[in-house]
C-alpha cells in the first residue's frame, strides 16, 4: 500500500471520532431551529450522517465484492423527509454512525490488497469510481457535514429560540 492509499484509510476511519464529535457543534437548545428557509436543521443534518454510513456501508462492500456494480443511490431530501428527521434522537444515531464508520474501517484494512485499490464501481450520478475516490468522498462527506453544523451554529449564535 502507498503511503497516500495509508493516508486515505487513516483519514477515513477518523471520521468515526468526527462523526461522535458532531454533537457539540449542535447546541440542544438550536438544534430544530433552521440558519435560513429550505436548509437543513443541525438535528436533520445529524441524522443524515447515519442514513449516509449506512449507504457508504453497503457501497464499500459492493466496491470491493463486485464486479463494477452500480452503486446504490439514495434522495437525501426525501429520507429527511419521509424518515421523520426531525423527530430522532441525534445522539444514538451519531452513535450508531461512529460505530459503522469503525466498522467499515475495520472491514477496508482487513481485506484491501493492491487489486483491491484497482476495482471501480458505477455511481448513478457520478460515474466510475475507484476504491480512492469512494474513501475520499465519504472523508469529505464527514467533514463538509462538520462545517455546515459550524455555519448554523454561527448564523444562530445569540438567536434566543
């Protein structure tokens, strides 16, 4: 393994310690309030970070089980919605999401070889993905998540509720 295919492995799997640290930028007393029309709540944005490990879960294993499959697509908008986001507890699903992070970590560093860096996987939107790409966006998906809940928190700074 390259020192860059390391990096992305480690990087990866830290986002299960991202994912748990998520809560605290999610004051409890803000956490249905909205920064501005038609975004997201910091409570819908942590449930997101479940559904989505929960799909990345599935994704990794069709990647690297496979042939080039077409990766499962999902609506975000309309889980949010018909999933009742805004009624769930955050904090076990944060929970649940750290969990399956470190697992599908635990599952990459056990079976990748260096084929394994070689396979691709069709995303519906997207297009070809390999191993590389699939780390790297569910490394950005954490911490793109990580930085929105900082711009709501700030845009609700001394907003009382």
């Amino acid at each position: 393994m390259t020192p860059e295919q390391q990096e992305l492995l480690d990087r990866f799997a830290d986002g299960a310690e991202l994912i748990r640290s998520a809560a605290a930028l999610a004051p409890l007393e803000q956490l249905d309030r909205v920064s501005a029309p038609g975004e997201w709540s910091a409570r819908q944005v942590l449930v997101h970070l479940l559904d989505s490990e929960i799909v990345a879960a599935g994704r990794f294993r069709q990647l690297l089980a496979e042939d080039n499959p077409t990766l499962y697509m999902y609506q975000q908008a309309g889980w949010a919605e018909h999933l009742a986001y805004d009624a769930v507890d955050p904090q076990p699903a944060l929970e649940l999401a750290a969990l399956l992070r470190a697992d599908t970590a635990a599952l990459l560093r056990r079976v990748i070889s260096e084929a394994s860096w070689l396979r691709t996987a069709q995303h519906p939107v997207r297009g070809p993905m390999d191993l590389a790409a699939l780390l790297t966006l569910y490394i950005g998906h954490v911490e793109g998540h990580l930085a929105q809940l900082r711009a709501i928190n700030q845009a609700l700074r001394g907003v009382v509720a």
